[in-house]
C-alpha cells in the first residue's frame, strides 16, 4: 500500500479550544480526544495488532465488517537527525514486521508531528524515514484534523492530496 502525505492544518473547534488553553498533551492522547468528539459508531481504542509479534497500537477501530483500521501517531519533533531515523525506525519495524506476518490492518494513518528543523542532515533523515513510512499508510500533519476525520469515518482511504 503507498500512502499520501497530508501536510494541511485545518482545527477542529473543539480540538482548537485544546490547543488555545495551551495544554500539552502526547500525540495519541489529543489525537484520541479528538476522535471521542466524533462520537463515532466504531470508537478508536489501544489494542494489540498481531499474534506472532503483538504491537500496541493506541488507535486501532474494529468495523462491522471485522476489519482493522490504524491511526499511529508519531512524533519526529526531534533536532537530531540520528533520533529522527531511531524513532523511525522503531516504527517501520514493528509495521514491517506486521506486515510480512499478514497482520498489518489494511487501512492505517500516520499523523506525524514533523521535525522543527527543515533543513541539513535533520530534513534528509526526516525525509528518508517519511519515505519509508509512506508504505505502511497515509501520513498526515498531526494537526490536519480534516484528514483525520476523514479517515475516521471512514469516507477517505488513500485519496489525499
């Protein structure tokens, strides 16, 4: 599966009022506050994906059809280029693992908060690592809130600009 990269902020009401009170939270955590507000039919929830090699997932909708689907945030705010690709490649390990165990959810975001520092050695790590993301799912801005939505509800699978 190659994914997208979504790059456009776009708040949330209620996940605006989050950010404005100036409070900082984890990535999954906010990203989790977020899709409670959807008051989906099918709520995100942390499982463990996989029998052979289980990952926790802190995001993980089971449909009615008993499909998975994944959001997994991560976080590349980092100034090091060398924990940029550690991080990473923690990440795309564990996916990859998934994935040759054909136990990789079919449909997965990842919402990534990007590195502060767009240049030099930290966007070439940032870059390679993004890149090798992009085959286990859609990667979007963590603060792209339409995106997330969309995959939530399940109206977007691959389709982002």
């Amino acid at each position: 599966m190659q994914g997208a990269i979504l790059t456009k902020p776009n708040f949330h009401p209620q996940f605006s009022a989050v950010l404005a009170t100036g409070a900082i939270l984890g990535q999954a955590p906010r990203v989790g506050h977020f899709l409670r507000s959807l008051n989906l039919r099918h709520q995100f929830k942390k499982e463990k994906i996989g029998t052979l090699y289980p990952v926790t997932m802190p995001l993980v909708q089971i449909t009615e059809e008993n499909r998975l689907r994944a959001i997994q945030p991560l976080h590349f705010e980092r100034t090091e280029p060398e924990k940029i690709i550690e991080h990473g490649n923690l990440w795309i390990g564990k996916l990859s693992t998934l994935q040759e165990l054909n136990e990789l959810p079919e449909d997965i975001l990842i919402p990534v908060e990007k590195p502060v520092v767009h240049k030099g050695d930290v966007q070439k790590a940032w870059t390679m690592v993004q890149n090798r993301l992009k085959d286990f799912g859609d990667i979007a801005d963590a603060s792209n809130e339409t995106a997330i939505e969309k995959f939530a509800k399940g109206t977007s699978r691959n389709h982002y600009a």
